[in-house]
C-alpha cells in the first residue's frame, strides 16, 4: 500500500514554451474574429471551434498516430490546456472526450472501437458525457446501481445518471453499469464501462438548469436501452481500476484551479498599476497560491507523462485546487476597491459580471469531479490511514 505522495518539479520543454506563443497566437485571431469573448465566464460550446482545434492537432495530442493522434508529450497538452481554459476559449464540445473519454477508449476500449471512435474525437467531430454519477450515489461511483443486464447479443440497460454535464449534446458516454452484485470482500465488484452511443432507443436526456439560468446538466434515464457487446470496454465486473484511472485524468488538470480565474484576473485589471498596500498584498498572497497549485498540476502532468497513474496526487489537487476556486470570488469582493474607483481605463461592469458569475457557479465547484469527502478519503487511503 502506498503510504505517501509527492510532488516532482516538472518542467516545461522548450517545444511547450513555443506551443504555448502558437496558443496564444491563435486564440487572440479567434478572439479579433468575434468566435468568442475571453472576457466571459466559463467557455461555452463550439463545434465548429472544436475542429478548428483538431485541424491544428490540438485535440488526442498524446494519442498514436495511427487513431488520429500526434504523439506529442502531456506537458505540451497541458499548455494548451491550460491556455485554452484561460482564455474562457468554448472548448465544451471536445473537452471531455480529449480529456478522459478518449484515453480510457485508447486503453481499454476494442481494436475496432478504437479506430471508429479516437480519430473522430482527434478532429474534434465528437463530442463525450460521462456516465458515472447517481441519483442515490452521487461521487461514490462505486455504489452505482444503474444495472446493465446480459441478454441475446449484448445487454439491456436501467436506471439513471445524473449531474451528467452536455449530454444533451453528446454524441457518446462512457458509462459506469452493474452487471453483477459487490461482493463482500470487495464492493468495487461488479461494475462494468460501456460506450454508449446516445441516440439508442431507451435513452431520454432531461434538462437540469443550474444558478446561472445555463444548461449544462442532465438527467440520463436508461429504459431497457438496447447495448451491443463489441462497446464493451475492458473485462466484465472489473471496471474499478478503469474508473479510478479515468479520474485521475479528470481530476488533475488546470480546470480544477482556474475556474473563478477571472475574479482575479478581474480584479488586478481594476486595482491598475499602483493598487492600494492592503489590496497589493492581498492579491499577492492569491496569486502565490494558484501558482503552488499550478506546479502541483503541472506535476500530475509530468507523471502522467512518465506512464504513471496518479490517483492520489489528483485527489490532491483536485481537493485543494477547487477549494481555492471555490473561495476566490469571496475573497476577491472583500478585496476589490470601492465601486467607481477603478483605473481610468477600468470597467466596473466587467468586474461585476465577472464576480457575479463566478460566485454562482462557485458552489458546485467542491462536487463535480468527486466530493471533498470522496477525495480525502482517496488521500486518506493513499497514506496509509484507513
């Protein structure tokens, strides 16, 4: 049993610092041309953008070329990440499916499966949900119940995902189904991954709408939802470890630290070049954080790079990061100058909405991607506690 963690430098390539001026480079056409508003909370949902990213190979950037990919390093997938995320860039479309949905395919997933799924997900053709969430489970994956049932020539599906983020617009999920009782010596038995295409007969989306008046949630109710075997992936009732790996992926990148980034990025912009002691150091002190925390994930990269599954240095991460994310907007409005004293050059409205957007989505922040209870007992475990 692992009885600690760590964190290893790692550093950015040469090739990933001249990636990132490209990023850069690109998004501020994109930007100029009106495709999107990096001054606007979360980035939205473009398919048309999603291509335009995988005709540049940004998209499956780590897979083999032979399904699509560019076999390039996970650090240089993080800087467009991270760039990406940065600049609110509408990346929904392909996100998930570039992040955890292709890998697990990649790995787990049939020959034949692989070549029809991971060279349209690298084009940025596809677009992926994720089926693990419940409404009596919820992060606790390993208590789903939504039973898939063997029938002749493949399996009948029942029961509900929930919190299931754009699979309204989903072309496929990967969902995590029963197919077997836990057993007592191990209750992660019996969970099996299936790719699931989302125009089956038997499946209905239902809208959740969130704080901010956005649809972004779902509902995913399976009725006797017909699945073929050959979208099976990996063994039948051993899909824990799948499961964990694929969160490893999810939980570890800059999506969990730079969510309420523009609070801040706010929030500098109206203090101007000569901010008060008290505000100088106050943002100070935030940025000094969301720098540890940026290393922290770059870190995760670099193992992930090295062919090592972090599950525990994720959790890490992800626990601290959208603790951070979670208590920025706060933070930022008791720091911020008094309404009309912006720089000359400032723009109150700005900072408002952007303060105003970012504390509503704040708390879902600790929840989506595992609860701080799911994660500290992840870590918990990782050091040998329980």
């Amino acid at each position: 049993m692992t009885t600690s963690f760590r964190f290893d430098p790692a550093e950015l390539p040469p090739e990933a610092r001249e990636l990132r001026q490209e990023v850069r480079a690109f998004l501020a056409a994109e930007a100029e041309a009106g495709t999107f508003s990096p001054h606007r909370g979360k980035g939205g949902f473009s398919r048309e953008f999603s291509r335009k990213l995988g005709a540049r190979g940004w998209i499956g950037m780590t897979w083999p070329k032979k399904y699509g990919g560019h076999e390039r390093s996970q650090l240089e997938r993080y800087v467009v990440t991270e760039e990406l995320l940065a600049a609110h860039a509408p990346t929904r479309a392909h996100s998930t499916a570039d992040r955890q949905s292709g890998p697990v395919i990649l790995r787990y997933g049939q020959e034949e499966i692989r070549q029809q799924i991971l060279p349209r997900i690298a084009a940025g053709e596809l677009c992926f949900c994720i089926g693990l969430s419940e409404p009596n489970s919820g992060s606790d994956v390993f208590a789903a119940s939504t039973r898939a049932t063997k029938t002749d020539g493949g399996w009948l599906v029942n029961g509900r995902k929930i919190w299931t983020s754009n699979a309204h617009e989903a072309d496929y999920m990967i969902a995590l189904l029963r197919t077997s009782p836990s057993t007592k010596e191990n209750r992660r038995h019996g969970l099996t991954q299936f790719l699931v295409e989302m125009k089956t007969p038997g499946i209905a989306t239902r809208p959740i709408i969130n704080l901010t008046g956005g649809h972004d949630f779902n509902e995913v109710v399976f009725d006797d939802a017909f699945l073929p075997d050959s979208p099976l992936l990996g063994e039948v009732d051993m899909a824990w470890k799948q499961a964990t790996d694929e969160l490893a992926y999810e939980r570890s990148g800059p999506d969990r630290w730079i969510e309420t980034l523009s609070a801040l990025t706010e929030l500098v912009r109206v203090a101007g070049d000569e901010p008060s002691e008290h505000l100088a150091e106050g943002i100070g002190r935030q940025i000094a954080h969301l720098a540890t925390l940026r290393r922290m994930s770059l870190s995760v990269a670099g193992m992930l790079q090295a062919g090592k599954t972090p599950a525990v240095e994720s959790a890490v991460v992800k626990d601290l990061g959208t603790n951070f994310e979670q208590a920025l907007p706060d933070k930022v409005r008791l720091l911020a100058p008094p309404p009309g004293d912006a720089q000359p050059d400032g723009n109150d409205d700005r900072f408002e909405e952007a303060l105003r957007y970012t504390t509503l989505i704040a708390p879902k922040l600790t929840i989506q991607g595992g609860t701080r209870e799911v994660l500290r007992g992840i870590i918990a475990r990782g050091l040998g506690l329980r």
